[in-house]
C-alpha cells in the first residue's frame, strides 16, 4: 500500500517505506539525496530542515 506524505501545499510525494540514512563524516546532502535518488529540496522538506547542513552521526529518513 503507498502512503502519501505531503511535501509541499502544491505536491505528494508517494512512497511505500522509509529509510533511516545514518550521516557518516564527509557526507553532503546533495551525496545523500543522488543515492537515494532524490531531490535535496525533498529530502529536506520530508526531515524538516532548514538548512542543508548536516551533522555526521545523526540521521535522515529517506522515502522509498
């Protein structure tokens, strides 16, 4: 069953699971976002940031 998270008011991102993405040093958010295939603006609406600064040892949750 896909589950719809509301991204923005005028977009759903559809999505069927999610991922715990643990940061490790070095890691960027644009890294995170191509690996996953996702845009950076998504990504961080989906976590709630406000910036695009990440801190290594915590973690992103990633729809699938």
């Amino acid at each position: 069953m896909k589950t719809k998270f509301p991204l923005s008011k005028d977009s759903l991102l559809n999505f069927s699971s999610i991922i715990t993405h643990h940061i490790s040093p070095g890691e960027s958010l644009s890294q995170i976002a191509d690996e996953y295939k996702i845009s950076v603006k998504d990504l961080m609406e989906f976590n709630e940031l406000k910036s695009s600064k990440i801190i290594s040892g915590s973690t992103l949750d990633i729809p699938k």
